[in-house]
C-alpha cells in the first residue's frame, strides 16, 4: 500500500511538472492562421471544435479540433460532397458564408449560408467523418445560428440589419414559429454574427457591427425572455480596434466572435481580425483570435480586461495538452492530399491523382484558366503567415503551344502572381512571371530553360513576394520580387485571403498536357 501511493505521487509529480512546465503563461494569436474568418466554436465534453467561412474554395468549411484553445488540428470538413456544396460557376468570395457549429445532446449541427442558395443545416454524430446532406431554411438573412434549450431549437439571423429569432426543427429546417425581430445592435453598420447565450437565467445576444473592415466591434445586449425585448450592454462594444486604444494594435478588425466556457469554468472568445502588413494592406484574410473573457454572475462579460487583444496574450492558465505541429510540407507520399489542400469551386477529381506516378501529386490541365469564375486544374493551401518560403519541383509532360504549369499566389481570379513553366509556340520551355490586377495582365519576366523540369521558390516579405528558380532543385535563382499590395483585401476585394496554388492549365480542349509535382515546402518565417 505505502508503495502504490509513492509511486501514485511520483506520477502526480511528473504530470503536475510537466503540465505546469509546458503550459504556457500564454499563447501567441492568431491561434489558426491564414484565411479563416468568422469562426464558431462548440465544446462536446472535453474536447473544443471550431469551423470558419470558406467562400469558393472546396471542400467547405474547415472543422478543427482541439483540447486547450490553443493548440488546433484540422480534422476535416463539415462540406465535402457536391451534394452537400455546389460552387459551379460561384463568384469571387461567392460560396459559403460564415457557419455556427453547435452540440446538443449527442448531435453535431453546423449552420451556414451558401450565399447565392440560402441558409443551411448539416448535422453529424461524428464530427470527423461525414456530415448528413443539407437540410434548407425558408429565413433569409446571412450568419445563421442556433440555440439550443429544452429540447427546442432557435434560429437567430440578421436580414434586413435586424436580428430575427424563431423555433426551427434543425433537422428538417422547418419553421415552428414566425420570426421575432429581437435587436438591431446599437446603430453601427450591418449588424450580424448573431449568437445567443443563457448565463445566470439571462438571454445573451452577442452580435458583430460596423463591418468587417478597420471599424468592427462586438456588441451585447441581454433578456430575461428569449424573445426580447433586449437591453443593451451599457460599456458596449465589449471588443473592438477601432478606437485609439488600438489605432497600433498589429492586428486590426476584430469581430465576429463566438463565446464557450471551458472545464475549469472560465470564459473564452474567439473571433476574426486581420493583420496589415505593406502598409495598410492584408494579405492573408481575416484570421482566428482567442480573448480570455471575464463573465462574473449577473454581469456583463468583459474581454481581456480593456476589449482588445493582442499578438502575444498573458493568461492565467489554459488546460495544458500536447503541441499538434502543423502540416507544413506534402511530400505527395500519401494517397489522398492533406486538409489543408483546397480546390477552386467544385473539382474535376479525374485531374487530381496521386497514384498514377506513387510519390508526385499529378495535375492533368484542362483549358480552365486562373482567371476564369469556373475550377481550374488548381489545388492550393493558404498562406498563414506573412514572412514564409515556399518551394515546389515539378515536371510537365506532353505539353503543346501555350500549355503551362506552375505556382501561383493566389488572391482570387482577377488577382494573382503566377510562376510558370510555359511551352512556347516553336516548343520551347520558358520559365514566366505574370501578373493578373484586374483588367490587367503583364508578363514580367521570361527565362528560357532547357527542359521541362523545374523547381520554383516564392517567398513572402511583408511588402513584396520574391520568386526564384532552380533547375538542380537546390541552388536558387532570382527572378524578381512583386509589390504585395496589389493583392491585398484592400486593393483586390473581397473575403478571402492568399492561397500558394499549383495548377496546370492547357490551350486544347483535347489536351494530355499534365504536370507532376514531387513535393511542396511551406516554411513559415516567424519575425
Ligand atoms: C460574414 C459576416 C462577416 O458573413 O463577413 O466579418 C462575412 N463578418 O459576418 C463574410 O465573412
């Protein structure tokens, strides 16, 4: 007996060590990077899961797992089957809007909005594998959620700058009661993001104003009935950098948040912001945040202390688990590509293997350009930081005159830098650095190589992206460097942010033009 309880205190030491000495007195924000905007977040007993918008880029809305907040694993997608997301022909930052992921009583529900088809719900019981087809809601409106109580289910969205709520059954998406206008937010521009809350016997209804640009904020009002009338939050926006407080704050934009408590009972926040680079321009879209937040009983929450949040964030404690090391590298070994893989639109899966050739990922071109609303041979990863090196080998066979492939990054269709490997008219091999802004497109630089095989190096510097060559695959040449604003959000547009594509595109329709890639390095450079 006096042994099992030394070696039981020996055990309890070492986790008690262990713990206490990886933990970390904080953790560095964006605690998921690169273009994953409005997120939502769910906790199923221990373990947290969160999804974030993904417009035109498929398979739709990534569902990361976690257990510590901090530490985050893609596990999927909630959108995997055509049947599930139609994206043919979808506009630049068409697609799927933001989603809610909710839990109750063994059942997984996430909520979104295909935004040239509606408001949506797909559930699960098994948040890694598949989700159930879509089941369509009559409310217009975007950012849907849900609240779950009693058995009952409540739909909370936002058409016409008005909060709506009104009972629903989340698995046939049928109405069970008209839609109660409960709050129009406290007057800034395009109230949205709605979720509500029950804490303390009060109704929280958290939303997002002011546009997800420089002025967003989060806002808060309470009822003692589901369906209002609701007060506002007198100290509101209870997040916001929109005011001097944060005019330096290296991440800016913050909103569009949703809450979860955690085991040890404390109170947390994530949400989006972005992060300027190049002056006053974002290039890897609207990123995901944490905030510890202060909810005492009856009171209002207050989120970490002034309202803002910072790079680097100072917490208490946070339950301590393993480092999960992101995906940073594919050596195509596998026989299916990574989570972190996307494609434009729905794909042409017969164009994508990576079992012909065992250990290269091949891309069979078709004549869909990167320019074109459709889906090109094209599978990219975002880009998650603002200082990172990318490298990519490749070989094209088969290629006719204007035939090409290569890396691109890639903001949307009307704008992207591409490095490629172009097949000349007279059959020469050019290596190319074209630029697309919008009506305009410009070849850069050409550089004539002997064969078809290449190794192309991007880099991203905070004000330029610099791209470069090798034709041994290992001593690098420079070919130039190209301003990043012009791909920023602010100049190009739209939601989403840079994606690193590989793509392979041809001049014929009957093409056998196809390009293998042997690997793809992502090395983040955090300055
Ligand atoms: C989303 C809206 C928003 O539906 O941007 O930042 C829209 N907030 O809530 C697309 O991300």
């Amino acid at each position: 007996m006096q042994v099992s309880i030394r070696k039981l205190f020996l055990v309890l030491l070492i986790i008690a060590t262990t713990c206490f000495a990886s933990n970390p007195a904080g953790y560095k924000n964006p605690i998921i990077s690169g273009c994953h905007p409005d997120p939502s977040i769910c906790k199923a007993g221990e373990d947290y899961y969160l999804v974030t918008s993904s417009f035109e880029y498929f398979p739709g809305v990534p569902l990361f797992h976690s257990k510590d907040l901090i530490h985050w694993e893609q596990i999927g997608h909630c959108l995997t089957r055509t049947s599930q997301l139609s994206l043919d022909k979808c506009g630049v930052s068409g697609g799927i809007y933001a989603p809610t992921i909710r839990y109750y009583k063994g059942i997984f529900y996430m909520i979104t909005t295909n935004i040239s088809k509606g408001n949506f719900i797909v559930h699960t019981k098994d948040p890694a594998g598949e989700w159930s087809d879509p089941v369509w809601l009559q409310q217009s409106g975007i950012d849907p959620s849900l609240f779950f109580e009693d058995d009952k289910c409540y739909l909370t969205v936002n058409p016409n700058n008005t909060i709506y709520v009104s009972e629903i059954n989340p698995l046939t998406g049928q109405q069970l009661t008209t839609n109660k206008a409960i709050w129009t937010g406290t007057g800034g521009r395009y109230p949205e993001a709605p979720h509500i809350y029950k804490k303390d016997g009060w109704y929280y209804l958290m939303i997002s104003e002011g546009g997800t640009e420089y002025g967003h904020k989060v806002t808060i009002a309470r009822s003692k009935n589901l369906d209002g009338p609701y007060d506002s939050n007198p100290a509101n926006p209870i997040l916001t950098h929109s005011n001097v407080n944060a005019q330096w704050n290296p991440i800016q934009g913050t909103g569009h948040a949703d809450l979860i408590q955690a085991d040890d009972s404390s109170w947390w926040m994530v949400c989006l912001g972005f992060r300027p680079q190049a002056g006053q321009h974002h290039l890897l879209g609207r990123e995901t945040f944490l905030a510890p937040v202060k909810w005492d009983t009856n009171a209002w929450p207050v989120v970490n202390g002034n309202g803002t949040i910072d790079v680097n964030m100072n917490v208490e404690t946070l339950p301590c688990q393993s480092i999960i090391p992101p995906a940073l590298s594919s050596d195509f070994n596998e026989n299916k590509l990574g989570f972190e893989w996307n494609y434009l639109r729905n794909p042409q899966e017969q164009n994508y293997t990576l079992t012909e050739r065992p250990g290269f990922l091949r891309l069979k071109a078709t004549t869909v350009k990167l320019d074109d609303i459709d889906s090109p041979t094209f599978v990219g990863r975002r880009q998650e930081q603002i200082n990172f090196t990318a490298t990519t080998s490749f070989e094209m066979f088969r290629s006719q005159n204007g035939d090409e492939s290569g890396i691109t990054v890639f903001m949307n269709n009307n704008s992207h830098y591409d490095l490629v490997l172009h097949k000349e008219p007279n059959g020469e091999n050019k290596i190319l650095l074209r630029y697309r802004l919008g009506e305009m497109t410009h070849i850069a630089k050409e550089i004539k190589i002997p064969k078809e095989k290449v190794a192309f190096q991007v880099k991203g510097e905070n004000n330029y992206y610099s791209f470069a060559y090798s034709l041994d695959g290992n001593s690098y040449k420079n070919i130039d460097k190209m301003d990043a604003r012009f791909l920023s959000s602010e100049t190009a547009g739209g939601f989403t942010g840079i994606y690193l594509g590989l793509f392979s595109t041809s001049e014929s329709k009957i093409s056998k033009t196809y390009a293998d890639f042997d690997y793809f390095t992502y090395m983040p450079d955090n300055k």
